[in-house]
C-alpha cells in the first residue's frame, strides 16, 4: 500500500470538505482536531508515520476553524477519524491509539468497503 497523496496530511475546512471527498472516485482518511488537544496531536503523528501503509490520502479537519462538518457528522469526541471512499462517507474509524491498531483498523474498514 501506499499513500496516494504527495503531502503526508492535507488539511480541509468548511469549504473544501465536502468537494473534495465526496468528488466522483474520491477516497481519504480525515482526523479532525483541534489546537491543545493531546490525543489529536498523538494520532495526527500516529497517522503520518503509517503514511506509507495507509491505502488513502490523509487529511486534517481542525474544528476550531471549521465547525460546521463536524456537526454535520455529529462528531462528538476528538479526535474523531472518518473514512470516505469513492466519494462517499463509510463511516467513523474506531482504533486505540497504537501503531498496531490504527493500521489494522485502517486496512479492515478500506477492505469492508
């Protein structure tokens, strides 16, 4: 596997969410975060180190700055990871915060859809 995209994590807002991964034949994995939040930093550095073995594009949703997906998608605890693929949303991704699981969990849910 590798990472589609050329830069390890996009980041995405209000604006761009939606016309990028619901675009025809998108796919992605997007963490949304938010500035002081210790977890959301521990994942984000989890995922850009599996990078390489995550079969789609990484992005970034802080919601400080762009509330409005994250209420669209109920998001309720951060960091919260959500998994589109060909331009429709999965579903929320649910790992421990290990190496190991997230990419397990990553390979399981990309396998189920």
């Amino acid at each position: 596997m590798s990472c589609f995209s050329e830069t390890p994590m996009q980041s995405l807002n209000n604006h761009s969410f939606f016309h990028t991964l619901e675009a025809p034949g998108a796919s992605g994995l997007v963490v949304f975060t938010k500035p002081g939040c210790g977890a959301c930093r521990h994942v984000k550095a989890l995922l850009l180190a599996l990078a390489p073995d995550i079969p789609a594009p990484l992005y970034e949703l802080n919601v400080e700055e762009s509330p409005g997906v994250a209420a669209e998608l109920d998001v309720f605890h951060l960091p919260a990871m959500f998994l589109f693929r060909d331009g429709a949303l999965w579903g929320e991704l649910h790992a421990e915060a290990r190496r190991e699981s997230l990419l397990a969990a990553i390979e399981a849910a990309w396998r189920s859809v």
